[in-house]
C-alpha cells in the first residue's frame, strides 16, 4: 500500500537519499581512517583503557570485544564498553575516535547526563512503538473501512505508539552529539591522536551523527505520513 501511494514516496524518497548517503559517508570515512595510524600506536582497546583510567571509571566500567563492522556501543545497563573486532585490536585513528565517543556515553551515564536518563526511560515504550504502531495503524484503517467507527481510534493508538519512537530519535541526537563533544575534549587533553590526527578522528565522529539525524528525519517523516492517512480515510 505504501510503496505505491505517490505521496509516500514524496515524503520518503528524500530521507532515503539522504540515509543513503549518510551511510555512505560513515562507511568511506571510516575505511579512509581505519588505515590510517594514530602517532602513539594505541589500540582501540589501549585507547579505551587510558580514557577510562583518565575519568575514574577503569574499576567501574569492563571492556568487551563484540562481532561485526561498527558494532561498538556502551551497555549502561551492565556497564561495559563492547568494542568492534575492527576496533578493538586497531591502532587506526577512527578506532581512537570510535572509543572515545563510546566512553563519552560512560561518563554520560556515570555523571547522570539527563537526556541519556530521558533516553533509557523511553526504551520500553520506543520498541513498543517501533514493533507495534504501524500493525495498530493498519489494523485501524481496516476496521474503519468496514464500517466499525472503532477503528479510527486504534489507528490513533498506533499512531501515537510510533509518536514514542520518534521521540527516541529525537532524544538521541542531543545524547550522541554530547557524547562525541566529550570524546573530542577528551582526545585533545590526553593527547591521544596528534593535531592532524585529531581532525580525521573528528571527521568519523562527524559522520556517525548524520546518522541518527537521518534516522531522527525518517521517523518524523513516517509519522506525518501515517497521520496523513488516518485524515485521508476520515474525509471518506
């Protein structure tokens, strides 16, 4: 239904370009900065140590190595830092880069940073959302088109489930452009990457947060499209 209403693809084909080339972007510049080596010859598993000896978390926060390609990610729920197989044995500047962002998100948990505290009471109700707003939508409109008058109202309660996880992306980007703030003061005080260094570790910083403002833009945009059709289909 949706891939063939024009004015979904209006909507979307924009924030899929741009998602597109937001991955694009994170994947050539991580390749460009992954083969290029920090002056100090410190892993990203080295890197993460120091960083976490430097802001008193060593004793508080376990390093982990994880699967995958861009797999790193702070658990504030187990306090470990889980690093990428590509990260975590990598001397590279994108892996310094990529560590120190990930410890920012420790320390954002240690110093009770609020919009990480927002973020992770929205979790519950953001999957909810993500999994469940569109099949109560469908499910709505459905009804609503058989005549049960009910049906408007369960479109609505979908509608406002997937409200949840746009709220998330939203929440999102403050807590992940804070945490690469922290991550370039971070490598610029303890000196872990040289002057020209520091920019390409900031470039692949820079390029993991178009991400989450692609994913922020097509979030909203699927929820002003699925009360388009709710509105559609009450005018009937």
């Amino acid at each position: 239904m949706l891939l063939f209403d024009p004015i979904y693809m209006i909507l979307m084909l924009p924030v899929f370009i741009f998602m597109m080339y937001a991955q694009m972007k994170v994947n050539s510049t991580y390749q460009k900065y992954s083969k290029v080596s920090n002056y100090r010859g410190v892993t990203g598993f080295e890197a993460a140590q120091q960083l976490l000896q430097a802001t008193g978390l060593k004793d508080t926060v376990h390093i982990e190595r994880t699967r995958g390609k861009l797999t790193d990610h702070y658990d504030p729920s187990k306090k470990v830092l889980r690093l990428s197989d590509g990260v975590y044995s990598s001397a590279s500047v994108a892996a310094v880069g990529i560590v120190a962002h990930e410890v920012g998100h420790a320390v954002q948990h240690q110093t009770g940073y609020s919009m990480m505290k927002v973020r992770q009471s929205l979790v519950p109700v953001a999957n909810l959302g993500s999994r469940f707003g569109f099949i109560c939508l469908i499910i709505g409109l459905i009804l609503y088109a058989f005549g049960a008058a009910f049906g408007m109202t369960v479109a609505w309660v979908g509608v406002f489930l997937f409200a949840a996880a746009v709220l998330f992306a939203l929440v999102t980007l403050p807590v992940e452009f804070n945490a690469s703030n922290r991550a370039r003061q971070m490598l610029k005080s303890l000196n872990l990457v040289s002057a020209q260094e520091y920019d390409g570790a900031s470039a692949v910083l820079s390029a993991a947060a178009m991400t989450y403002v692609a994913a922020l833009w097509q979030a909203v945009a699927q929820l002003f499209y699925f009360i388009l059709l709710i509105l559609r289909a009450d005018r009937r």
